[in-house]
C-alpha cells in the first residue's frame, strides 16, 4: 500500500521579480523519512520550505502537502504542520509561559501536558522572558512550540545554524526522540552535514534554484563510486554510467560515478565515497561548468 | 546496562557500530544474558541518531540470535548465546593459519599483511553494488 | 486569538492610556476652574433673555481670560492622528520582526489573524476616541455655550469626528506599514499624511461640504439669529445684493475695525452700505460633522481594507 507522501512537489518554481528562486523542483519525501535539504546560500532551501508551509505562493508547478496545497487548503494542512523558521522568531517580550499560550490559543490540536514536560525536561524557565534567553533555549521553545502541536510533518529552515555544539546536540537529540514517539516526518535544512549523516535518511541536494539529487541515503551512498585510474578520457565512462565530476592531473584521473549497475571497466580502480564528499561534489559541479575542474575539498 | 558511542569518521556504519558493541559487551560481560538494552528513544536521545538506525541494529542483533525483543517491553540480551559450529570456524582457522604462514613466508609483515586481507575483503564488497 | 492579539497590542494600548490620562490630569483641574468661573461670575443667566450689554463685556472678558488655555487644548486636535497611528504599530512590527512566519504557521490561517489584528486595533481605536471626544467635549462646555462649536479648533473636538480621525489615522499608518514594512517611518510617513489630510480638511474642504448661506443686514441692526454661533467664513461691507464694495478711504473711518458704533451704523446707512457674511449656521452643526466623519471613517476603512488585502495576498 502506497501511503501518501509528507510533501510531494511537481516542477515547484517561484520568481522573485525576474530572479528564480526555485525551478523545476520535483520531489515526494515518504513519510516518516528524516529528510535533509541541503544546498549553498541563495539555492532555494528557503523558498522550498516556505512554499511548503503556506507562506509563499508558487510561480510554476504545484506542492502538496499530505495530498493538499497549502496555501488554498490552510486550514487542513496548518495543523498537521509544525514550523521553525529561520533565526526561529519569537515573541521576544513575551515569557516562556505566555509563548506556550499562545501555542495552545492558537492550536486546536496542542498538548500542553506534552510542552510543560519539555519546559521542565530542559530546565527552560517558564517566566523567563524570551528575549533573555541564550540561543540554544530560543531555539528549544521554538522547537516545543511546533512540536507541542503534534504535527504530522515538522519543517525547520537552519534550526541549528546559530547554535553552539552542545546546543545542538541537545537539539537534535530533541527531534529524534520526537521521531522515535510520534514518527513525525522531517525535514531540515543544514550547513553541517556530519549533524545530517547522523539524523537523515533521505536527502535533496538543491543549487541555483534546482534539485541536484534527491534519495534515500543509503540508496545514494551505495550508488555512487569513486574511480581512480591513469589518465584517461571521460568520454567511454560517460557512455554507460553518470559521471558527477571528473578531475585529472598529469597522470591521474578520478571521477565521480554514479551508477545503478555494476559493470565496471577492470582499468579503473574503485572505492567507496562517504555521504559528504557526495554533496560536496555535487554542489561544487555547479560552480563550473567545466567537468575537468577540481572537486573541492 | 551499556553506554553506546559514535565514531563518525570511522567509516564503519552506524548501526553496524552499535551492533559490533553490543556483541562486545556481551563478550566482555558487561551486558548478561537479561539484561536489557537501552530503548530507541534512550540511544536516540543520547547520541542523536535516526531512531532507524537503532531499530536496523536491534533487528541485526535479533536476527544473528544475541537478542530477543519483547513487543511492548524492550529489547534483552537473549539466555542463551548461539555459538557458530565450532567446526565451521574451525576450518576457516585452519586455512587462514596455512595462508598467514605463506604469506610470512614470502616476507611480508604484519602491516602489509593486514592491508592485503582489507583491501581483499572490501574489493569483494565494493563489487557487490546496491 | 483574541488573547494574542490584546497580548502583542498591550504595550501600545498602555502608551495611549497613559497619554489619555497625562491628558485627563491637565484637563481635569483646568476644566473644574473653568467651570467654577463660569458660575461664579454668572455668564448663565447671560444667556438667558436677562442679558443685557454689560454680558458681552462679561463674556468677552471671560472668553479673553481662557483664550490662551484654548490655543493650547486645540492641539489637542493632533491626538487621534497620534492614537491612531500608535495603535496601528503592532500591526507592522510583526512583519519588521518577521514573526509572521511564526504566527502564519499556528493552526489559524492567515485570513484569521489579519482580521482579528485589525479588529482589536480598531476596537481600541474607538475606545481611544470615545475617551478622547468626552474629555474634550466637557471641557470646552463653558466656552460653546458663549461661542458656539462650530469655529475650528472646538468643532474638531466636539461631537462625532473625532471618531473618524483617529480610524482614518489607524488606516493610514496601516496601509503605509503594511506596503513599506518598516515600523518607525512607517509611523512617522502615516502621521505626516494625516496631519496633510487635516490641514486640507479644516482650510478648504471643511467649508465646501454644504455651500455656505449668505445674509446682508443694516450695521444698526443687531446681528442676524442665524449668525449666532455659526463659523463665519467671510465678513465683509456690501451693497444691497451682497456685492463686496470698498470703502473709499476717509469714509465712515474705513480701515479701522468695524466696531459696531451707532456712528458708524448711521454712516452705513447713509452711504447705502451694509453688512454682508458668508457661514455656516449652527444648525448645520450635525449634518457637517456626519459628512465629515463619515469621509474620514470611510477613508481609514478602505485604508485598512487595503492593508488587510495586500497583506493577505503577501508572498
């Protein structure tokens, strides 16, 4: 049985004036996948995450969240939705008690039982004012606030960007035994990728406004295969399997392949690639044109 | 009960870390028979990892027999530890032994002797893909 | 909702609170003394059919006595443009600060919350307002039993407009928020447009709504009924169909303020003058402030309409 994916989006595209944020995005997160979204400053992971939630509309293609738009459906969809938005905004003058108010005013489907436990859990003080608190502890009432809800798929744009490493263990610590209670669906995007290869099983690569890759992890990490050989030429590869990039020196050339069969030329020597040189590579394919260019590190 | 860590960089998958301390805590008796092993939410909230990932390892300890998991009450190190037919092993032993002397025998070390047998044991999975 | 929209709003609402009542404690005592004179030199009985010439003396000189304290209290005609524009801070800072995004991603759609927003603004508003007009209709009791409402400066206080200033400066300062999205020259562009508006209204538009009457009378005759409290837009000497006419300058002491001295009357007379005024009687006292509030009140509404709209269709 086919359950209906958390988000599924058909050539999603939005312009701001005559930029394009996002283009041609087309992708379905499973439900209950923990689903990474990772890309450069500027690639669209903001865009794609506002379009799912409801606050930005679509120039191009359509996304469905749970089988309904969000914008034209809001009032089916916001309650099955949980989010934090970048720099996760709060009411800075409000206490945390008056913050977890307005979660449960303004939710129909709020577990205050739930949002108490969490306050004491992580020793947030509930007439702390919020604006006092340190980022991490903004960061984990925010996290309460889209949790407490209950929701179905929770959104986080950055979540951890600007928090210290304890931080954001505890953070993340936080969103996994969400998963493991509730088997809320997912989806973060991130610079760091090493907090990502502990958490996600699936992943969407995004750069300049499109979608480079998108899988489960394990799919991609066993798909893709580093070849190391003489120098060589790329054309004869090329043919019969997905070169990602390609770099050569004098007498070496090594490519990035990925592949779903496993024939290989007995020439090439291969080796396994660990998830972040993956998306590394994947990102800087964008930042030439050139495949002959180096991979970065 | 048993306190489980994470090497990122070592290249061994998740799970399959958890899995091979598991069995060493068993070895080494840190875990008995009975004993249970953390929940998924325990192991989730202290490393932040993919609750599936856990869920992958349990299944693998289950599987292999070193694990029993009760529905509704937890995982536990099962009463009686299978052991592989002695003989199997045996003969494995006996044939490597032959090959290491082989190996000295031609001058190489221990080093290069333990490259030699990774290097062949990862070929063989590399090729296997998907 | 209603909780959380009084919540976000409670700081602004305590500023206009605390502004009414810096008002009320400079009114209030003020206001009594007044009063307590009125009674006491009996500019009551004045009024009655009981006066004689010595009550314009009394009158005026009751009326020079508070004319500076007025001067004063009609800039309190700047106030719905300040509560109004104060009241409409809340609004725009949640776009400033960009927690929209957290409360657009509740289980309210956004829909919702804009007019709950609104709503509760324009609720304080015209509680704002109602304070506002009672306080100030109180105090200048005194003074428009002798003079009349209807000159600038009293009629903005009295009566209904006050109501439609102060939802005209709330659309205003909303509108412009909601386009700029920028909360302090937001605040101060919204507050310059209704001063603007204002001064347009009182100078020009204000005395165009109904056409203003005209009457020509004898200088020695006592003033026309009608003139009683009007706001007299011109005032002039005419010939017998109320064309202006310019008096020569050594006749009947032109130049000079036209003192109404039997002298002069007969001098009039004689020469064929009379006097000639443009107003707007008393009587137009209500159907003036109706017009004027309901333009204002109108304008603020389809101000607020718009924010509500452009916000809504937000990207």
């Amino acid at each position: 049985m086919i359950t209906t994916p958390a988000i599924s989006t058909d050539r999603l595209g939005k312009r701001y004036g005559s930029a394009w944020a996002l283009r041609d995005c087309t992708l379905a997160v499973p439900a209950g996948s923990v689903t990474a979204l990772v890309g450069p400053n500027g690639a669209g992971k903001t865009t794609l995450l506002q379009l799912v939630v409801g606050l930005g509309r679509a120039t191009a293609g359509s996304v469905e969240v749970f089988g309904c738009d969000p914008q034209r459906d809001a009032g089916a969809v916001l309650p099955r939705v949980g989010f934090v938005a970048q720099e996760h905004p709060l009411y800075s003058g409000f206490t945390v008690a008056e913050m977890l108010k307005v979660g449960r005013k303004l939710n129909p489907g709020w577990d205050d039982a739930f949002a108490l436990q969490r306050v004491q859990e992580l020793s947030l003080p509930l007439g702390g004012k919020i604006g006092k608190l340190s980022g991490g502890q903004q960061a984990q009432v925010a996290l309460t606030l889209a949790l407490a809800k209950r929701p179905e798929l929770l959104v986080l744009d950055e979540p951890v960007a600007s928090l210290d490493p304890l931080a954001r263990r505890e953070f993340l610590s936080s969103l996994m035994e969400a998963v493991t209670e509730t088997g809320v669906t997912i989806v973060l995007s991130s610079h760091i990728l090493a907090d990502l290869e502990r958490v996600c099983d699936h992943l969407v690569i995004l750069s300049r406004a499109r979608t480079q890759l998108a899988g489960p992890i394990d799919e991609i990490v066993a798909e893709h295969r580093l070849l190391t050989g003489p120098r060589a030429d790329v054309a004869e590869i090329a043919r019969r399997h997905e070169v990602v990039t390609a770099r050569h020196s004098e007498r070496q050339t090594s490519l990035l392949v990925r592949s779903n069969g496993h024939v290989y030329d007995a020439s090439w020597e291969l080796h396994e690639v660990d998830l972040e040189e993956i998306v590394l590579a994947y990102l800087a394919q964008n930042r030439a044109e050139d495949p002959t260019l180096a991979m970065s590190a | 009960m048993i306190i489980f860590h994470l090497d990122q960089r070592s290249g061994v998958p998740t799970y399959l870390q958890l899995v091979q301390q598991v069995r060493q805590a068993v070895r080494l008796g840190i875990l008995m028979p009975g004993d249970q092993l953390p929940t998924v939410k325990d192991v989730v909230g202290t490393l932040a990892i993919n609750p599936n990932t856990v869920l992958k390892a349990y299944r693998e300890l289950d599987h292999e027999g070193l694990v029993v998991a009760r529905r509704g009450v937890g995982t536990f190190v099962a009463d009686l530890q299978p052991s592989r037919p002695p003989d199997d092993l045996k003969a494995l032993r006996t044939s490597l032994q032959r090959w290491v002397d082989r190996a000295r025998a031609a001058g190489v070390g221990d080093e290069a002797l333990a490259d030699l047998f990774a290097d062949t044991v990862r070929a063989e999975r590399i090729s296997r893909v998907a | 909702m209603i909780w959380v929209s009084w919540r976000r709003q409670r700081t602004e609402a305590l500023i206009a609170a605390a502004v009414l009542l810096a008002l009320a404690a400079f009114l209030v005592p003020t206001g009594l003394h007044m009063a307590s004179v009125y009674h006491h030199d009996g500019l009551s009985t004045c009024l009655g059919p009981a006066g004689g010439a010595s009550c314009d003396d009394t009158i005026q000189s009751f009326t020079d006595r508070f004319s500076s304290l007025n001067n004063l209290i009609a800039w309190t005609t700047l106030l719905p443009g300040l509560l109004g524009v104060l009241l409409a801070a809340p609004f725009m800072l949640e776009f400033e600060h960009g927690t929209h995004r957290l409360a657009w991603t509740q289980s309210v759609t956004r829909g919702r919350w804009i007019a709950g927003k609104l709503g509760l603004a324009v609720a304080c508003a015209l509680v704002a307002a109602l304070i506002l007009t009672l306080l100030l209709t109180w105090w200048h009791a005194p003074l428009v039993r002798l003079n009349g409402r209807m000159d600038n400066g009293v009629y903005d206080s009295e009566g209904i407009v006050i109501f439609g200033y102060t939802l005209f400066a709330l659309g205003l300062a909303t509108a412009v928020g909601a386009v700029w999205r920028r909360g302090v020259p937001a605040i101060v562009a919204g507050f310059a447009a209704y001063f603007a508006v204002r001064l347009f209204v009182d100078t020009w538009l204000r005395q165009r709504l109904m056409p203003p009457l005209t009457a020509t009378w004898h200088l020695m005759v006592p003033d026309p009924r009608a003139l009683r409290h009007a706001l007299v837009l011109d005032e002039y000497p005419a010939d017998a169909h109320g064309h202006h006419v310019l008096i020569p300058a050594n006749e009947c002491g032109a130049g000079r303020a036209l003192k109404r001295t039997p002298g002069l009357g007969d001098c009039f007379a004689r020469h064929g003058y009379f006097m000639h005024a443009v107003y707007e009687p008393a009587s137009r006292f209500w159907a003036l402030q109706g017009i004027e509030t309901a333009l204002f009140a109108a304008g603020g509404g389809i101000l607020l309409a718009f924010a509500a709209w452009w916000t809504y269709r937000r990207v």
